[in-house]
C-alpha cells in the first residue's frame, strides 16, 4: 500500500498569508453511511436526500486499520464492497461571509467528495462519472489530502457534504473516511451598500471595544448530566447545544465526549480574546480559556474551551450570525 502523507492541492504562485477559519464540519464528527455493496447512482448526493435509514457513527470511520473509532461493513473476506457511502449535514446561517472552503481528507484508497449534490474534489479516482463499481486507480492511504474551492456551493441553512469512498481492488484489506471542512474568513468584507471608504483606526477600536462586550454577556453554563454546553445569548434566544469539534451536536452526540463524573463548575478563565472587525458591519471574535469543574471523586477536571463568534451589524445594532465552540479536556501530568 502506498501512503500519501499532506498531499496540497494550491494554485501556483506566490505564497499569500492563511486566512483566518471558521469550522464548518470537524475531523471525528458524527456520519451516516451506508456499507452494503448496493449501487445508490446518483441521487444519495443530493442534499434533501432521505439517509434515516442508514447507519450512524464518528470518525474516522472504516475498517482493516484497528484505528477506527467506528467500524462499517467490509462486505465478503475475498470480494470487498467496492464502493461505501457517507453523509454529513452542517449548518450555515451567511454563506457569504466566506471567501473559500478548505478541506482535509483522510481516505483508503479512492474517494469523490460532493457538497449539496456537486462534486468538489476526488482523489486517486479516474475520470468520469463513478459509480458503485468504479475501482481506485491504485491501493494508497491518504493522510490526509488538502483542498481548497470556492464558497459559492454553500446555501444558507443546512448543507450536505457527501462522500464515496471507493477500494483499489475488491481483495483491499481497509477502507478509511475523516473530513475537516472550513470557511476562510476574509480579511475584509465589504458589505452592500455599505461605505467603501477604509475603516479608521478608532472605527475598528470602537468597534471591537463593542464585540469584546457582546461576547462578556454570553454566560456559559453546562448541564453536568449530559455535559452539554449552552450558551443563554442575551436572555432573549433559546440555548444553543454546543460540542466539541467546533460543531453543534446533540446532547446524545455529545454524551460520549465527555469525561464521567464531571461535577460542578467551579472557574471560567478566559485567557484571551482576539477581534477580528472585517468591516462596519462584519466582526468576529476568537475566545480561548480553561473551564475548572470541581469533582468529590478526584481532583478537580479541566477543559480547554475555544469559540468563535461572528457578529452581523443590522438597523438593529449588532446582533451574533454564528457561533462555534469547542471542548478538550486537560490532562494532569
């Protein structure tokens, strides 16, 4: 087996500072999938696809590795399922306010990759329409591959990000699927009819003088039953169920992410917090900090907590567009 360590699909030319990311899709999120060697044509990439039926799990998902953190059918020891379906949704609520999408693809061994029905990347795929019996060009793992397209495929609300992954020969002995997906967000945003003339120093000190305060009344609280965290946003919204992985999940989703017995809160310590203002309508902020959860069992528990928050100036002053968070926990040494 032949194993591609970063492989980077880039336009030539000179190298140009990253942008900063929103996640839009974690590596070891939740997938459903389909492993049962039947040919699914076309329309399983569509985004108002009906997929309840199918199987659920987290990534990586696959098989033949023993890394797997979910395991799907490999079809029959000496005649493979040659082609395994997955899907995933996430949602958006401004699609305009990304410039690009970047992605990491973690496969074994072909994969075509679509978003809302269109395809947006393959590797080691031949050309041409691929179907469920369509092989790999050759046996290889990729760990991962990156790629980065336009933003126009995405739609405000839901999206869909579909993949097949396909073996190199049906005797391949594993299969491998992990995707992050991200949306650059630009360096400035300039707004219809909004005013072209370049932000001032004391504009954009003004401006993220505001953010920082927006973002100081957001009051974290957890349900320690489920470890969900929820965010009670100016009092006047409902809770917003956050997990980790820079992605909104179900308390079911969650439940597994966290460590037992958790306890109670006991600090919240923010250890900084960076604004980003993209124009006089368009800022976000870059929260990170440790949340410390007492616990009567041991010691106490430790999770390092990182948001971003986007916030969309209207009439009606500033008002949060979007928010994401994630959640690790501290090991002691």
């Amino acid at each position: 087996m032949v194993v591609v360590a970063s492989v980077v699909v880039a336009s030539c030319g000179p190298a140009t500072p990253a942008l900063p990311q929103q996640v839009l899709v974690p590596r070891g999120g939740t997938w459903e999938f389909l492993a049962d060697g039947s040919n699914q044509g076309a329309a399983w990439r569509a985004a108002d696809f009906d997929s309840s039926t199918w199987a659920t799990g987290r990534a990586e998902l696959g098989y033949g590795d023993g890394d797997e953190v979910t395991s799907v059918e490999s079809g029959p020891v000496d005649s493979h399922f040659v082609t395994t379906y997955f899907r995933t949704s996430f949602t958006v609520d401004t699609p305009s306010l990304y410039s690009g999408l970047v992605g990491e693809l973690t496969c074994d061994d072909g994969a075509v990759v679509y978003l809302n029905g269109s395809e947006i990347f393959r590797v080691n795929m031949p050309a041409g329409e691929a179907d469920f019996t369509t092989l790999a060009i050759e046996a290889s793992e990729y760990d991962p591959v990156q790629f980065s397209i336009a933003a126009d495929g995405l739609r405000a609300g839901v999206n869909v990000l579909a993949v097949e992954i396909h073996q190199g020969e049906p005797t391949s002995s594993d299969i491998s699927l992990d995707l992050r997906l991200a949306g650059e967000l630009p360096s400035e945003v300039a707004q219809p009819g909004a005013s072209r003339a370049p932000l001032t120093d004391a504009e954009r000190t003004e401006i993220a003088e505001t953010i920082r305060r927006l973002a100081a009344t957001m009051d974290v609280k957890v349900d320690h039953d489920q470890c969900v965290a929820a965010l009670e946003l100016f009092g006047d919204r409902e809770p917003v169920v956050a997990s980790g992985g820079n992605t909104f999940r179900t308390a079911e989703d969650l439940r597994p992410m966290c460590p037992d017995g958790i306890g109670t809160p006991s600090h919240f310590e923010i250890e900084d917090a960076d604004v980003h203002v993209l124009s006089r309508d368009n800022a976000y902020i870059v929260r990170r900090g440790v949340m410390t959860f007492g616990s009567e069992a041991g010691p106490p528990k430790r999770l390092r907590y990182a948001s971003t928050s986007i916030f969309v100036r209207s009439d009606q002053g500033w008002k949060l567009a979007h928010l994401h968070e994630s959640y690790e926990e501290l090991k002691e040494d």
